[in-house]
C-alpha cells in the first residue's frame, strides 16, 4: 500500500510605512510573497531604515506646524493638503494568495466612495487626516488591520494572508502550519523551502518523512505509526498492537470458537455449509511459519496470517490469554502442542493470535473458502482464482458485519453483491442469537473506530497492489456482481476460471 507524500509553500507578507504627500497622512503597502519554514525574525536593517525614516519625517511636520502662527495661513494648507489627498490614490499592494492554502474567495477590492474620501474597510468610516494602510487592495485604520486568529492589530513587517485575511505569521503558523501526527512538532521544509510529509492513504495519519527510517513502529493490524504520547503493546515475536485495536483483539484459542462458529453460519447462510469439523487455532508468527514449510506451501502476502492445512503435523497453540505487563508487553503466554490428523482434505485452518475480531473473523472468512474448495472437489485452481474468489468471501463478510453494526444499510455495487451481503448479515443476526451473552456483547453495536477499522479492512482488500490477490479479488467481485455468488462458483467448478 503507497502512502502520500505532500508539498507545499508558505506564506509571508512584507508591510512598508510611509508618509503620504508630506502631510499627516501615514501609509501601508503590502507585497505578498511565498517564505514558509523561513526564519521569524524582521530584517532589522530595513525596520531600522523606516524607524529612522518615520522619525525624521514626523520631526519635520513637527517643525513646519510650529512655525505656522497665522489661522489663514494654517486654513489654506489645510485646505491644499486635503485637496491633494483626494486627488491622488493610495499605493495598493499586489495581493498574492497563499499558495499551501486553497482559496474559494474573492480577492478584497479598495473601498472607494464617490466622494473620493477613503473609507476604511473594516470600520467603514472615513479615515481622514491620519496615518492608514495600504493593504490587500483596501486603506484601513491601522487600529482595524487586525488579525483573524488572535483580533490584534498587525503591526509587524511582515504578515500572512489567508482566505484574503491577514494573520500574524505565528497566528498563522499555529492554525495552518501542518503538525506532525507522531512526534506532534511543526512538519520541516526541506532543501527546496517546500513543507513536505507522508500521510497513510486511507487514515491520512501526517507525519515527517524521517519516522518512515528512524524505526517508529506501525501497528500490525491498522498499519498507523506509533505517536510519541502514546504507547503501543509489544506483542512476543516483536509486533506492535495499537490500543484501540488492542480493545477488539482475540488472544486464544478458546476466544476464537465462538467467531468461528459466526463464520460457519455466515458460511451456511449463503447455502455453502461446510459439513466436516475442522479444528480452528490461534497460534503465533513462529507457529503459522513452521506449519506453512511443513506443509511445502508458497503464499504470496507479505507477512502470512492464516493457513488452511491439508497435512498431519504438530501445531503449537495459544492455550490462554496472556496479559499486558509493564512496559505494555505481553506476559504470561501459555501455548501447548496440538497433534492434527488427517481425517478429510483439510486438517485445521491456523490464525495468527491478537488481531482485532474484524480482521480475525475476514482471515477466518478467506480460509473457510479454501477449506470448502478442497471439500467439495474443485480442481486445482490457479493462484488468482483460488485467492480471488477467497477474498471476495472476505469482503463479503466484512461487509455484512459492517452493515449488522449500523443503522443503515451499505449499499453495494450491484444487484447480485448487495443480495449476497443481506444473506451474510441474516447469518450473522442468526448467529447472534444463538450465541452467549458474552459474545453478543462483542457483535453488539460497533464503536466508531471499530466500524472504521472495518472499513479499512475493506479497503485493504480492494486496494491490495497484488496480481495474486488484489487482482484475483477485482476479477472474482465484478463476477459475482454480475452472475451472482452460486453461478460464479459453477464456473469456477467446471472451467477452473471466473466467467467473463
């Protein structure tokens, strides 16, 4: 499964001060351009340069409105100065949106009445004699440019805009600046000034590119990293369970049996009853990989769940749930040998141990349809056909569990797939009633995670990159979705392919 990978640019926007027509008029101008990840810090030479600038610019007014003793005289430059001032237009800056940012609105526009008197865009009053902005495309009071995160007046160089509003850089920063979800600091730029981070296609979990090599764990059933403030459990042979999944997580055998009999009955609820009694058991990695040689079997998934065994051997089975000792590991694991004999094709189906009942219960689902190809005499099939159509199994019952667990019905792609889906969940709403109080507890109404865990299994399935399953798995659902579950099985009996 790819993950993302993001770009993007920030945003700095540079303000100059200035004096308009030597009166006592002050002006902003603002110039937008692209700096994100830059340093914080002002150009100390060019506020240095304005300061003084301003101040000797402000010593010479002082000056000039000393020396005017006469009314008349004081009327008529009055009357000159504010002539001017309507005559001419005040500097606009050039407004460039921010380009990380995804903008619906329309760029602010300068304000001005027929009367030609600025008018100040936020307040809505004239600004008259007096220092304003030039900013955005619109004059303000300075008092009224104000930032939209904090409601303080904008005072520094340099500032960001957003949506045409303006942001003090940290105000920005800290409402658009994307955080890293594992160690929960401001993603870096890299070498080319660019904000980059990887993000999980279907979670969108964001985080720095360097966890993907500084060895942050993944959970082994959810795929999401390890986040510094929280602490995953280390299962024995190194695996990492998140502790949302860890709620929902079957850790023996004994817990097992009463989703397998779910399985049975969804199974038997799309008239595919599995008469023989195959023995079912959790078992851990080292377990499943020694039973896998012994039976001389290839498997195509990166890391192997479940088995469906044909062969007589020893198996080495969780007897008891362990517990979760200090440092989130786990203790106490009890297994014991189980001897298994041949008795029909199939001489057990193997899960691996302390993954959630979703994900446990759709390996079940794949390896029952192994289990009832070898039982009811398919040919030798192909790897894509025999995965394929198991996955589809999967799918189905995912699906249908999915679907018990909600107000509302899923709707599926076809006709034939959403029939085959209301059979699934009538199975499992048999089983649930057939079942212990303990285990309608566990198929009672699903949380919002679990149901999004579901969905992610889901997505796993119809995602999966695989020529073998992945592929296998489109092929078997279009299928199924056009001649229905039993018509695809048919054809797959007697031509040993899916039909087209």
């Amino acid at each position: 499964m790819g993950w993302l990978s993001k770009f993007f640019k920030g945003s700095a926007n540079r303000v100059t001060r200035g004096h308009f027509n030597g009166n006592f008029h002050g002006g902003y101008s603002a110039q937008h351009t692209k700096s994100y990840g830059t340093p914080d810090s002002d150009n100390e030479d060019i506020d240095h340069a304005i300061a003084l600038s301003l101040s000797e610019e402000d010593q010479a007014k002082g000056k000039a409105i000393d020396t005017t003793d006469d009314h008349l005289e004081e009327d008529e430059v009055f009357a000159r100065a504010l002539q001017e001032s309507l005559n001419d237009e005040p500097p606009l800056g050039q407004n460039v949106p921010v380009e990380d940012v995804k903008s619906d609105s329309t760029p602010a526009t300068s304000l001005q009445p027929s009367s030609g008197l600025r008018v100040c865009a936020e307040c809505k009053t004239p600004i008259g004699l007096g220092r304003f902005l030039s900013s955005l495309d619109s004059v303000w009071h300075p008092q009224c440019f104000r930032c939209l995160g904090c409601d303080r007046s904008i005072s520094e160089y340099e500032f960001a805009v957003h949506e045409d509003h303006p942001y003090h850089r940290s105000c920005y920063k800290e409402l658009f600046h994307p955080k890293c979800d594992v160690c929960k600091n401001f993603i870096q730029t890299n070498k080319n000034g660019l904000i980059e981070y990887r993000a999980h296609p279907f979670w969108m979990q964001k985080y720095c590119p360097s966890h993907d090599n500084d060895g942050t764990p993944r959970c082994c059933s959810c795929e999401r990293m390890e986040p510094n403030d929280s602490k995953y459990v280390t299962l024995d042979d190194g695996r990492k369970l998140c502790l949302e999944c860890l709620t929902t997580s079957i850790m023996d055998t004994n817990e097992c049996q009463p989703l397998y009999i779910d399985i049975q009955e969804f199974y038997e609820g799309l008239n595919m009853k599995v008469e023989q009694q195959i023995p079912l058991l959790l078992v851990e990695r080292q377990g499943l990989n020694e039973a896998m040689e012994a039976e001389k079997m290839g498997h195509h998934l990166p890391e192997t769940r479940g088995l469906c065994l044909s062969e007589e051997q020893v198996v080495r089975t969780i007897l008891k749930r362990p517990i979760i000792g200090p440092g989130n590991k786990i203790i106490d694991m009890i297994t014991g040998p189980c001897k298994l004999v041949r008795r029909c094709e199939v001489t057990a189906i193997l899960v691996i141990y302390a993954l959630p009942r979703l994900l446990t219960g759709s390996i079940l689902a794949h390896e029952m349809m192994h289990a009832y190809l070898r039982l009811k005499g398919y040919r030798i099939l192909s790897p894509e056909v025999e995965e394929g159509i198991c996955q589809v199994l999967a799918h189905l019952w995912l699906e249908s569990e999915i679907t018990s667990g909600s107000s509302s019905n899923i709707a599926t792609t076809s006709e034939a797939a959403a029939a085959a889906a209301a059979e699934a969940a009538a199975a499992v709403a048999a089983a649930a009633a057939t079942s212990s109080t303990s285990l309608t507890s566990k198929k009672g109404a699903k949380t919002d995670f679990e149901k999004k865990l579901g969905e992610f299994f889901k997505h796993q399935v119809e995602t999966d990159p695989s020529t073998v399953y992945g592929d296998g798995f489109r092929a078997g659902i279009r299928a199924v979705e056009r001649y229905g579950l039993r018509s695809t099985l048919d054809h797959i009996k007697l031509t040993g392919s899916f039909p087209c």
